[in-house]
C-alpha cells in the first residue's frame, strides 16, 4: 500500500486522478482561467460575441500605451477577428496587427465582459500559421527558433560557445558599437538577454523531503529554464524539500508547449502538450510544481491546447487532470504553509510580476506574502505593474522594437524603486528588463522568487543574490 499523503495530509493513490477532484493542487480560477474545456466547446464566433467593445481593455495594453492605435489594442484586434472571420484570406496589414500583440493576458484581467482574449488570439495565430504566408527572412528566423529553444539538448550544446562568448570580452564590445542593433536587431536582442551563464549541480529524478513528508509533488524543469537557469531549479527543489516535499524530476520530460502555443503552432503544442501529460501521469504525484509564468499558465490551459489540435474528449479530460494539478510554485508553498525557519536578508528589492502569472493565472498575492515574511528584505512594488515588460517568450525576438520601448519603461520603472535586486517569477522577464537598463548605464542583480527564498532558508545572506 501506498502511505504518501498530500499537503492536506490525506492519503492518496500516488497519480494525477484524485487532484482533478479538487483534495491537492487545484489553483483557485484565475481571471478567466478555470473554464479551459467550457472554452474549448464554444465556436470563436460565441467567443468573439462577448466583447461589447467598451475600452476597459485600452489602458492595459502595452502596444495601444505605446503607439495609441486602435487597431493595435485587444477591442481593435477582435474587430479585426471579426471582419475577417468569414473572410478565405487574412489581411497583411491584420496579420501584422496579431503580429504586434505581445498576449500579455493584461486585457484578461482588466475585461469588466469575460472576454476570452487569450482563446481568440492563439485561435487566430493558428490561422494566421495556417494561412499566411511570411517572407523569407521571418520564416528563416521563426524555423530557427522553433527549432532551438522547445529542444533541451540542443540548448544545451549552446552552453560551451556561450559561455567561451561570455569570457572572451566580445560581449562588451558587440554591444557597446551597436552594430547588432542596426543591423539585425533579433539577433541583437538575443545577444543582450543572454543570461550569464552558472554552473550548477544536475538535479537527481527525486529530491527527499527534508523531515516530515508532507507532499509528494512534480517538477517541471522546462527547456530554456533548464538549460541556461539550472540555478533556479536547483533553488526551487531545495526550497520544496525544506518545507517538506518529496520532489520527482522525470528525466523524460521535455517542453511543455508554451512557446508553440503563444507562437499559433497548434500542432507542434499540441504534441508537446501530450507528452507533457503523459510524463506527470506515470510520475504518481500529488501536483505538478512550475517555476515559470509563461509554462504554468500554458499548461493550466492543456484542455484548450489540445482543442486547437481537433483533440477528442478523452485527451481534453486528461489535459484537466494535469491542469488540476499544475501550480506555480508561489502557489504550492502558500497553499502548504511555511515550515523552514527564514533567515534574514537585508536588502531592498523591487518585485515584477511576469504577466503570465499576474494576467494568466491570477498570481500576485502569493509570491509578495512570501517574499515579505523574510526578514529584513524590504520588497518594493513596481509603479506601472500591469504593464508588460516586451519579454513575452519570444516576443522580444520577433518584435525587437517595441520590446525595446516596453522594456526602456519597465526599466525606468526599476529604477525608480533604488532597489538592488529585481525578483521575478519568470527569468526571462528579469533579463529583458536587466538587458534595458544596461543600455542606459544602469545595472541590478536579478533572482528569480525561488532564489531569495533558497538564500533565507539557507542563511546566505545578500551576497548570494547580488554576486550571483
């Protein structure tokens, strides 16, 4: 017999099964979140019916705050949506429009309607994927990327020539001549947010819980996360066996389909998203941890995923299982209660919420109250924090103009704050916004939540994060 018990400290059967009845890991529904199957069963033209068009929406936008176009916020994109939705073929000047959205989920929260942005987008991006046909250079650049980043391995094999780029000085030099920026700002942005590379200790396929065994949870270590931020990972399955959690690291487990999903590559999602399932279900877990905004939000929306791939019943019943089960890790440890003794970390710190978390899933609460029961850390908030910082996966890349606008003001927005140290639940964030204010003679140390709660359990003090 199996004796492991949940959070809660009841027994369970060791699978997925049981958290889709709601005893461990079931998020509370994030603004518009939690009806990913009611979703999945309504036609996008029900869907595009709920908007009543009202500009609640406008404010939150990050393109509408910046170029003040209509056709460039979420009401004028539905528009969009609408006129062509009986149409054989999408507009250019539509696509580039869709193009142009970051999917920061902003409007989501700020719809007074229910408006299902985040389902009409990536219905319309798999259109648009299906459909329209790019130039040369997008598509080159698109293959490369799609190619790369899902793939663990092939990030990995990155590792060497990075870091050998990183030590040589050519860094510093590419950057201060701004060439990379005039001529190929993608590839420019891609060179600015490269993080730092850390050498970190391969996780093990489970990390005991460190006294009483209060859960048995899943880790979802991710591609880009594992590859280029093994430091977080290794902080978060510490901070998970300090409060007592058995964590399984499946060793199988590859992508979970965010990207692809964000980017209207409805197949390619799709199948990411299965073997994602199928991995979490032969781990016997009580709930599956994720440490990053963008995989979590994603993964809590599999019934939708899978519907955009014409999935049947069976695999949309088993994508809500695993959604059931799926939480951010801000959100596990609050849900379990603090155990680990925090030491204290004197130090001011700014926090950004990474939209996925904040818009996709409803986060913003859990990580600050955690954040704020270290001692001595002094957290300060971000003026402007519903406004996305133009990181949005890949978006950066494909969208290196506006990303850099986005990013100056986020940036801006840091500084204001005096802190040392940025946190945030989603590492590509901290460097979009890092990367913005080095370009304007700035700096900060960036960590992601997982990191400042490792330090305080730890008793490492600020050194560990600022040297970091």
């Amino acid at each position: 017999m199996d004796h492991r018990t949940d959070a809660t400290g009841r027994p369970h059967d060791g699978g997925l099964a049981h958290v889709a009845s709601g005893e461990v890991g079931t998020p509370l529904p994030a603004p518009g979140e939690g009806d990913a199957e009611g979703t999945a069963h309504r036609s996008f033209d029900d869907l595009l019916n709920d908007c009543v068009h009202c500009g609640f929406c406008l404010p939150s936008c990050p393109t509408y705050v910046l170029w003040g176009e209509e056709m460039d916020s979420p009401r004028g994109r539905i528009h969009l949506m609408a006129q062509h939705a009986d149409e054989d073929v999408l507009s250019a000047a539509a696509v580039q429009h869709f193009d142009a959205c970051l999917g920061c989920l902003a409007c989501v929260t700020s719809c007074p309607s229910g408006v299902r942005y985040d389902s009409l987008i990536e219905t319309t991006r798999a259109r648009v994927e299906r459909e329209k046909p790019r130039g040369r250079g997008e598509r080159a650049l698109r293959a490369a990327i799609f190619a790369l980043f899902p793939y663990r391995r092939r990030l990995d094999l990155m590792r060497g020539p990075l870091r050998a780029y990183q030590r040589s000085g050519l860094s510093s030099l590419v950057r201060r001549s701004g060439v990379l920026d005039r001529v190929a700002p993608s590839l420019a942005t891609m060179e600015r947010v490269a993080p730092p590379l850390r050498t970190a200790a391969p996780l093990p396929e489970r990390v005991p819980a460190r006294g009483r065994r209060r859960a048995v949870v899943g880790m979802l270590t991710g591609c880009v996360q594992g590859a280029f931020f093994p430091q977080v990972n290794n902080a978060t399955a510490r901070v998970l066996a300090s409060e007592g959690a058995d964590v399984v690291i499946p060793p199988s487990q590859g992508c979970c389909g965010a990207l692809s999903a964000h980017a209207g590559r409805a197949p390619e999602a799709a199948r990411f998203a299965r073997a994602t399932i199928e991995t979490f279900e032969r781990a016997g877990v009580d709930a599956v941890v994720v440490n990053s905004a963008g995989c979590g939000s994603t993964m809590k929306q599999y019934a939708q995923v899978l519907a955009e791939d014409g999935a049947g019943a069976g695999w949309r019943a088993r994508a809500d299982a695993l959604a059931a089960a799926t939480v951010d890790l801000t959100e596990f440890l609050t849900g379990i209660g603090p155990r680990a003794e925090r030491h204290p970390l004197p130090l001011r710190a700014a926090y950004h919420d990474a939209c996925h978390l904040s818009h996709g899933q409803g986060i913003t609460a859990q990580p600050r109250d955690l954040l704020k029961a270290i001692p001595e850390l002094d957290l300060a908030d971000l003026p402007n924090a519903d406004i996305c910082c133009g990181s949005a996966g890949v978006y950066n890349i494909l969208q290196p103009q506006a990303a850099r606008e986005l990013g100056g003001r986020k940036a801006a927005d840091v500084a204001s704050t005096d802190a040392r140290l940025l946190v945030a639940g989603n590492p590509g964030c901290s460097l979009q916004i890092a990367a913005a204010l080095e370009r304007e003679g700035g700096s900060i140390a960036v960590a992601h939540t997982a990191q400042v709660l490792d330090a305080s359990i730890r008793g490492l003090g600020p050194a560990a994060l600022l040297e970091a």
